[in-house]
C-alpha cells in the first residue's frame, strides 16, 4: 500500500539502491541466483566494490536530475540538453556523480555518445541510431524526467524523453521503452495503483507510438502493449541488456510484487544486467512503496546518502518553483 508523499527522493533512491543491489553479481546467470539468490546488500563480485556502491545508472541518473535542478521552460530545452551533455561529460571525463571517485561500468553505445559530446556534437545527434544500439543504458537514467508531468503535458514530456534518449541512444526503439516507461511513472506519481499505472500508462502513449514514425517498432513491444505482462511466465522473461527485455523485465517484477524489495531482489536474482534491471524496477517501486518502505539498512550503506538526498530536495525544488 502506497505511504508515502515524497515521491521525488522515493524514486531516485529507489533507483540507486536497486542498482546497488545488482552491482556485485551482475553478468552472473539466472541459474547462479537460483542457486545462491541476493537476499540483501552485499558488496565486491563482479566489479569489487564495497556495499552500497552504485553504478553509471545511477550515476547518469543523478547528472539528469542535477541538470533539471537548473530550471527549464519548454522554450529553452535547447540549454537544458546542454546542460545533461555538460554533465555526463563530467562523469566520464572527471568521474562526477561517481560513488568512490572511479567510473568502473561504463556501456559501449554510451561512450561513443558521450565521446561524440566532448567532441562538440550537438546533444541530440550525439547517439547512435542503428538498430545495434539498442541497449538499455537511455532508460536506466530517464526516471527523473517523469516529475516534469507537473511542467509539461504528457506530448511534451514524452518528446522530451525522446529528445534525452538520443543523448546516448537515438533508434526509435529506445526512444519508445523511455516513453512508456515514463507514463508509467507519470500515472504512479498521479496515484494510480500498479496495474491501473501501466494500463493507464501504455494507454496515453498508444497514440503517439502507432503514429509514423514510431509505428515502424510497435511490433517490438507486443508484450508491453498487451497489458498483460505481469501474467508472463518467467522463462519468458529475459534479463539481458536489451533495453526491451530491460522494460519488460522490470515490468514484470514490479507487477508481481507486494513490496519494494520483494520487486528489486526479484530483479536482480533475473541474473544477467543485474544492476540496470535493479535500477528501472527500482524507480517505479521507489514511487510506489514510497522511502519509508525502501529498507533502511540498504539506504544507510549506500554511498554519499546525503549528497543523493540533498539533490533529490534540490530537484523537487525546482520543479515545484517551475509549475
């Protein structure tokens, strides 16, 4: 049952514990966390790194959202894009927004993106648009976009989710699973209950998505669209970072759970891109179960707690200033 009002520090630290949580087994199988699933936060494995460590999800997370502090108006997106290109540079570059000073996890179409910037590309032709690029390293980092629904309405939001989608990955194909998954997260925070957020989620975007010329991928998320997702075995649940398995797995797992870390551990223990299926079940669960629900003893080991609590206020700031 939903408790919480604080939506904006709910979400993203919902993010960033469900990444930490998948960090240290990530690329490990299915049948490895069927074995030995993660029951709580643990630390080292895949990348040695302590509990609590975040990865470039949250990391480019946090740039997105520190980019929104700055304040926009739907006639100055140019300096905002801009200001996110300004950012994830930094991280790259400087290894801002990092949880110990060192980027350690880093997506390959991500980092030609992000070298193009520094390159002095303008930011929404800097990712790649071929059907390769389809990872999910866009709709790990697009959470914060959703708390604009109190500024923009919904066509507007949902463009400019596109519009920060092509940063790193412009196919259409990845610009559609970070619209519909910031519907969803539009109708959480509006106060629908789960499966009311993702019928009612995938309804206001159905419009847009069977127009040219996103009509050409709509066959690709079937199983979204079909709003019976959650009735899905699991075996057909995959857990790759493709970012449509990513969407649907994540899905999946907030769907059929009863509580945010029913939802992330059920990510995680998916096996295979642990720590980016952690993260997006995390940000809708996050929303849902609000921080009070979020488990405390997983918060209080999360790196720079404060520093990620104090940008969450910060953003929640400038969005209630902006509406």
């Amino acid at each position: 049952m939903r408790q919480t009002t604080d939506h904006t520090l709910a979400g993203i630290m919902g993010v960033c514990v469900g990444d930490a949580l998948g960090v240290p087994v990530e690329f490990t199988s299915r049948t490895e966390r069927v074995k030995s699933p993660v029951k709580t936060m643990l630390g080292y494995g895949t990348f040695n790194q302590p509990p609590g460590t975040w990865s470039d999800d949250s990391s480019l997370t946090f740039c997105l959202a520190e980019a929104l502090c700055n304040g926009f108006s739907p006639d100055a997106l140019a300096q905002l894009h801009e200001a996110i290109a300004s950012s994830f540079c930094r991280w790259y570059s400087e290894a801002y927004w990092t949880a110990h000073g060192n980027v350690f996890d880093i997506g390959f179409t991500t980092g030609i993106a992000i070298r193009r910037l520094q390159k002095g590309v303008p930011p929404i032709q800097a990712g790649d648009s071929d059907e390769s690029s389809n990872g999910n390293g866009s709709l790990m980092r697009v959470l914060p976009l959703a708390y604009c629904h109190k500024i923009l309405n919904l066509p507007e939001l949902i463009e400019l989710t596109h519009q920060v989608s092509c940063l790193t990955h412009a196919h259409l194909r990845s610009q559609i699973a970070c619209g519909i998954y910031i519907s969803i997260a539009v109708c959480l925070l509006q106060g629908a209950e789960p499966q009311s957020a993702y019928a009612q989620g995938i309804e206001n975007v159905q419009k847009i998505y069977t127009q040219t010329p996103y009509s050409t991928e709509i066959s690709h998320f079937q199983k979204v669209f079909s709003g019976n997702i959650a009735a899905l075995p699991m075996d057909v649940i995959k857990s790759s970072g493709y970012v449509i398995d990513t969407l649907e797995a994540s899905l999946w797992c907030f769907l059929n759970s009863t509580s945010y870390a029913d939802a992330v551990l059920k990510a995680v223990n998916l096996g295979g891109d642990t720590d980016t299926t952690g993260a997006v079940t995390g940000g809708l669960a996050g929303i849902y179960y609000g921080l009070e629900n979020i488990p405390q003893d997983w918060i209080a080991q999360i790196a720079r707690k404060e520093d990620i609590i104090a940008l969450a206020r910060r953003l929640e700031a400038a969005i209630y200033s902006s509406s």
